[in-house]
C-alpha cells in the first residue's frame, strides 16, 4: 500500500476524476493517482471503502472523501481556486452543480456491448436537438456570456474551469466510440475557452509532458486547432 497522505482512487482515464487530480498537483499535495481495475473496484465496493459504492475515492489525512464535486471544493480551497468574494464562489458553485447531467451525458452506452450499436448511440447524441448537442450549445451559451472568459465570470480560473473543462474536451479523446472530435467544430467559442484553460500557465505545466497515447491530449494547448 502507499504511504502518500492523499491517494486517489479511479479507472485510469480521465473521467470524473480528473478535475481532483489537476487540484491535487496545483495544491502541491503528496499524493498518487491510483488506477483501479473491475476486481478492485468490487473489493472496495463490498468491503465498504466507497462511502456512496462509486468512485471517484480520494484518501486524505483525515479520512475517506467521495462525490467528485465534493473532492473538488475541498481541493479548491487548497489551490486557491475558489474566489474570495461570496457572490463569486456562489456562482462557482452554481455552475458546478449546474454542471451535473451534462457530465453524465454518456450514461446509458457503457453498457452497450455491441460496439456498432455503441458507436450509432453515441452519434446520435450529438445530432441535432439530441442530448449532447444541447448539452454542449448551453456550456457554450454559458461562456460566451462570462464578463472574464472564466466560465463563472470570476476574476480568474477557479474549479469550474477545471471541472467544465476536463469534462467537455475529456469527451473528445477518442476513448469513446462514436465521439468525434469534428463535432467541436460547431462549436468555435468552446474551442477558444479550451485555449483560454490549456494556456493558462498552470494548466499547461501540468499537462506539458504526456505518456506516449495518452488521452490527455485534448487538455494540451491546440489540441483543436485543426478541426
Ligand atoms: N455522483 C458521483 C457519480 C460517480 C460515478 O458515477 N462513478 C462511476 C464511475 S465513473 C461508478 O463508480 N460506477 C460504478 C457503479 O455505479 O457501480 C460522483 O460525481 O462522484
């Protein structure tokens, strides 16, 4: 077992879990990503580790954590990505509660088997007035409105940022079958917030140097440029 204060527990994608993991290494915390399999993920589910049976799972000092967005206030506090002034961490909050069925806009194809008929559900989603197509035209609604360019108009990035983007470019790694990043080029003022956040100097630091095939290409500054 590790002896890293915080550790913390996902599949080793992205995912739900990848806004708590630019957290931990903005907050400079000890800590180490833990990649878990189907046989792990059961063990922790029956011996009772996941306090809601899911994962995300962050370990820290003083006990288990759950719910990603849950993970994610904490960890703001310790990045100083939640704003001083209550207005603007209110609607930080908004946007990452308001955020919550757009995350999920994959449910129900995982468990598709049949990878045609996987890939023809999940191209459906984004064909016109189909689910991701509103999911991705409101977020974009919602940052052209910003008055900052952050998507919660706070002076600078906070934890919105990081949860809408690691969601929203996530979707486009190629890890999921029948999304295609073409579809992004519907959608010109989302490409330009993923630069604003891929050029913002910490979030290029962190995702400067990747593992060959790494899915994070998508958080690297241009990863749209040519769409
Ligand atoms: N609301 C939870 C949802 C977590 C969730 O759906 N986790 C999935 C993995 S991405 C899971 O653990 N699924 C296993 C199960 O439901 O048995 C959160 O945001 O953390």
């Amino acid at each position: 077992m590790t002896s890293k204060p915080y550790q913390l527990y996902y599949w080793p994608i992205p995912g739900l879990a990848e806004a708590s993991r630019v957290a931990l290494t903005l907050a400079n915390l000890d800590w180490e990503d833990i990649a878990i399999d189907g046989t792990m993920f059961a063990e922790m589910k029956n011996d009772g580790t996941l306090p809601w049976g899911m994962v995300p799972l962050l370990q820290t000092p003083d006990g288990p954590l759950a719910e990603s967005i849950a993970i994610l206030r904490y960890l703001g506090n310790m990045c100083d990505l939640i704003p001083a002034n209550p207005y603007h961490a209110a609607k930080v909050n908004e946007f990452l509660d308001g955020i919550g069925p757009h995350s999920g806009i994959l449910d129900g194809t995982f468990s598709i088997d049949d990878k045609e008929e996987r890939t023809r559900v999940r191209e459906a989603l984004f064909e016109a007035d189909a689910k991701g197509t509103k999911s991705l035209t409101l977020l974009q609604e919602k940052i052209s409105e910003s008055s900052t360019g952050w998507i919660a108009s706070t002076p600078t990035m906070n934890i919105a940022d990081l949860k809408v983007f690691t969601h929203v470019f996530g979707l486009f790694s190629g890890n999921f079958d029948g999304i295609h990043k073409s579809i992004l080029a519907d959608y010109p003022q989302l490409v330009e917030y993923h630069n604003r956040v891929a050029n913002e100097p910490r979030i290029k630091a962190h995702y400067a140097v990747l593992p060959e095939g790494s899915l994070r290409w998508t958080y690297q500054p241009n990863a749209f440029s040519s769409l």
